[in-house]
C-alpha cells in the first residue's frame, strides 16, 4: 500500500521554541489514522504542516508525492484542490447560509452550472443528514450540527486526503458518535485518506486504523487500536485510561509551594 | 539620573516613531497586494455590489442625518457672521462650498471610517479569529481575493457617493435654516451658490479628495482586521485602532491635498 502522506525526520518550532522533534510518520492511502496527544503537545501543529499552512524547519514533509517544504504558493494551492480539512468547530462562513457554505468550493474551483451544483450540494448535505437545514444561517445550528455542515464543505469536492482537527471537541455523547461513524463512513465511501487529530481516545478507537502517540513534540507510542488499548506503556496506559497519576504529572512544573506562599520551614 | 530619563525617553520616542512608520509601511505593502488580487472583485462584481450595499447603503441615513445638521448648522453660522457685513445674501455661497471644497469630503470619511471601516475590521478579525479565513486558504481561495478586495473596492466605490450626498443634503439643510426659516432670497441663494461655486476646481476636487479618504481608510481597515490577534481583546483592538488611525489618515491628507488644489498641483 503507498502512503499518501510521509513525514520524516522533521523538526519544527515557534521562535527559540522547539515543539515537534524528530517526527517519522506515514499515512497510507486509503486509511484513518489518528495522531493523539494532550492539549499543546504539537498534534495540530503537525496537522497544518501536512495541510502546508506551516513550514518545517528540518526534515520533510511530503503528502501525494509532492515535498511541501519548497511547495510553490502556486503548486500549494493546487494541492489544497484535492485536501479537505474540518476545523475544530466547524470555521463555516458566517455570512454563508449552509447551503452556501457546503457549495462555497464548487463554485470557487468548477465551472459547473448551478443545477448541477445545487444537485451535489444537496447529496453532500443528505450525507451528513442535514439537507433540511440548507437554508439555515451557521448562527442558527448547534455544536454537533455545525461540525457536520463542516464535514459535508470538507469533502464537497471528493477529496483525496480529508485532515481533522479535533472534530469531537465540545460535542454531546450523540453527537460525538453521529460525527465518529461519519468520519468512517466518509473515508471509506470517497476512498479518501484521512488524519484525525484529537484527544477524546474512545471514541477515536473505534473508528480508526492506526495510532500515533504525540507527548512533548515527539512519537512515544504508534500501533492499531487494538495494541494501543493492549500496550503497558506507562504514557499509553494513562493516556487512554484517563488516570490521574503516571508519568505525565498532575502539577505543572513550579518551585515549592512553601516558597509562594511566604512559609518557612520548622 | 536626568541623564538616564533623557534617554530613556528620546529610545521611547524613537521606538514608537519606528513602529508607527513599520504599521504605515505594512499598510500600504498590504494595499499593494490587495490591488495585485482585485482581479476577483472585477470579475464577479457580485462580490463588490454586496460591499457596497453593507458600507454604502447602509451608512446612508448617518450620512444624510449628519449632512442635513452640519448644513444647518453652517447656514445659521453663516446668517449670522454674514450680516454683520451685509452680505447674508451670500449664506448659500458659504455654504456650498464649505461643504463641496471641506466638510463634505472630511466629515463623511470620518463617518464613513466609525461606521464602515470598524464593522469591515471587526467583521475580517472575527472571520481569523474563527479559522474562517484558514479554512479559505485550506480551500485553495485566497483570503485577500475573495474577502479583503471586494471590501476594500466596495469602500473605495462608496465614499464618493456618501461625499457627495452629505454635501447635498448640507445644501438643503442651509437651504432650510437661511431661506425657510431666516427669510434670505431664495434666489439669491441659489443663484450666487451658482455663480461662485466651480465645477473643476471645486466639485471635482471634493470628489478627489473623497476617492483618496476611500482609499485610505478601507486600506486600513482591512489591514487592521486581516492582521488582528485572533482574540476578542485583539479584534477589539483593532477596531479601535481602525477608526484613530482611520481619523489621523483622513485629517492629514486633507491638509496635503487642500495644499496641492489650492496651489495647483503643478
């Protein structure tokens, strides 16, 4: 199977601040990888550079064959034509109707006519189960709704590789499984290439066919579900667990207590 | 130490001299590459009448309220200092010109920049500050083509318009105050408001003026959102900044330009 993105040795950081180190990653056609972590330990930051909104500062990048890190803006663009991303709540044009936001790349990159356009957007948004919302404002639909009007724009032009930026942030436990099965369904229905990042790990389980572990900017841990479920990874164990203690400490690092508080000891 | 404060405040003073000529820079660097990207904004000219009818259309009754005050205002002013040489006949004279060669041109753009240009910064900074515009860029559309340029021309393409409407309605609000309620000849008002006021020199400048104030301050207005912090205190800020640096823009080049116009610009 070849793989549809390919990181390699890639370093990348904020200023002084280094926050992915030594990355090695590939997502093979065809498949639903999850890249998983705590909040702030680079997995977004690895998403946007393989969506090219970001440069590595080592290493390579390269998603269809094509290296991003020297990319034309020209060649980029060409690119993106045949990426999907689902930001993490939604990013719908507020000043779009549903229907407008979901038909919003056909009628940027086709030449279509607009029946045939209206025709897609309607089976993108039947899709999704939210072809009677099509005339609703984005300021009139719920968390869960948004996401999946999101998920309909993303994948409007039957993208190759579809990126999703924690896609079950902030929704209800119904909601949160409509739009898991979704992602499945969507991968395999298209024959798309998908890259989930996210933390919520049940319900990532079960939906996807591979892990990796991302902790401060580098892969501790990477298997299928199964393994990651099965490993004794102290991290791994927490992680998917959710317990409190283990080597991912409660209190961010700080000098002793007694020291702020202005007490002395004995 | 005097000595120290001395310097300390002359590096104060040059610090906030060079990032003012850094923003002013940034500016005009940014209204270069809007007008490398307006090709959009012709092509669908959809995009651009929308502008219009959100900056134009709808600062039209603040514009015509305040116009029609102003005018009063000059006509009861003008009455008033007029008679004391005899010359109250002339108040339409004052007036117009006041109006058509100043007011007109100034006091719409500085209207123009509270009411349209924050509502273009707030509405471009909440755009970035909910990944809208990332999700633009991800879709292979350029943010600038697609969002900034049909603002910024339906800003540019309005302000004429507004300028000239606030100097009409001035017109009958002196009308109203000299001639309705004064009891000054009516036609001796209009007549010598004909006579005085010039085509060229003094209508056609008031419109050039009004072109330049479009620019300028949808310029900056959509510099200011485009490159808000994305956060409410940021968008907040940059609206703010929007109208102050918006005035300062407005006021200075009026000052440049009556200097040209009354010189002759050879």
């Amino acid at each position: 199977m070849t793989n549809l993105v390919e990181i390699s040795d890639l370093n990348f950081g904020y200023n002084d601040r280094l926050v992915l180190k030594g990355i090695n990653l590939t997502v093979p056609k065809g498949s639903l990888v999850a890249i998983m972590g705590l909040s702030g330990c680079g997995k977004t930051t690895l998403l946007r550079l393989i969506g090219g909104q970001l440069r590595a500062r080592e290493g390579s990048v390269r998603v269809a064959g094509q290296e991003l890190n020297h990319i034309s803006q020209r060649d980029l663009y060409a690119l993106r034509r045949r990426l999907g991303m689902l930001f993490q709540f939604g990013a719908l044009f507020t000043d779009l109707s549903v229907y407008d936001n979901v038909a919003f790349q056909m009628r940027e990159h086709t030449t279509l006519p607009e029946s045939v356009i209206r025709d897609l957007t309607l089976m993108k948004l039947n899709a999704v189960g939210l072809r009677g919302v099509q005339s609703l404002m984005p300021s009139e639909l719920s968390g869960g709704m948004a996401r999946r009007v999101a998920l309909a724009r993303a994948t409007a032009l039957d993208p190759e590789l579809i990126l999703y930026d924690e896609p079950f942030a902030g929704l209800d436990p119904i909601s949160l499984g409509v739009i898991g099965q979704l992602i499945r369904r969507l991968n395999d229905v298209l024959g798309a290439t998908s890259v989930l990042v996210t933390h919520d790990v049940q319900e990532s389980l079960k939906i996807v066919d591979y892990v990796y572990f991302v902790s401060e900017g580098v892969i501790v841990a990477q298997g299928t579900p199964d393994e990651i479920r099965a490993s004794t990874l102290p991290f791994v164990h927490q992680f998917v667990w959710g317990e409190v203690d283990g080597p991912l400490p409660f209190h961010y690092p700080a000098q002793a207590i007694q020291n702020d508080l202005g007490l002395r000891e004995g | 130490m005097p000595l120290d404060a001395t310097l300390r405040g002359i590096r104060q003073v040059g610090d906030r001299t060079l990032r003012i000529v850094e923003r002013v820079g940034a500016t005009v660097a940014f209204l270069g590459l809007t007008l490398a990207q307006s090709a959009t904004s012709f092509r669908r000219f959809g995009l651009v009448i929308r502008e219009i009818f959100y900056a134009g259309v709808q600062s039209l009754i603040i514009i015509l309220v305040s116009g029609l005050f102003v005018g009063m205002v000059l006509g009861l002013q003008g009455h008033e200092t007029l008679q004391n040489y005899g010359s109250e006949q002339s108040v339409g004279v004052l007036v117009a010109l006041s109006l058509v060669r100043e007011l007109g041109p100034v006091v719409s753009a500085l209207l123009f920049a509270s009411r349209a240009g924050s509502a273009i910064t707030a509405e471009i900074g909440l755009m970035k500050a909910t990944e809208q515009l990332s999700a633009m860029e991800m879709m292979a559309v350029s943010p600038i083509s697609r969002v900034v340029a049909p603002r910024f021309w339906g800003g540019v393409f309005s302000m004429p318009v507004l300028a000239m409407l606030f100097s009409a309605m001035g017109i009958v609000g002196g009308f109203l105050v000299a001639v309705v309620v004064i009891g000054v000849d009516d036609g001796a008002f209009w007549s010598q408001m004909q006579a005085a006021v010039d085509f060229r020199h003094d209508i056609v400048n008031g419109i050039i003026k009004s072109v330049v104030f479009g620019i300028a301050v949808s310029a900056i207005a959509t510099f200011e959102g485009y490159e808000a912090p994305p956060t409410a205190e940021g968008v907040s800020g940059a609206t703010t900044r929007t109208v102050v640096s918006s005035s300062l823009a407005i006021l200075a080049l009026d000052l440049v330009m009556t200097a040209f116009m009354l010189k002759g610009w050879n």
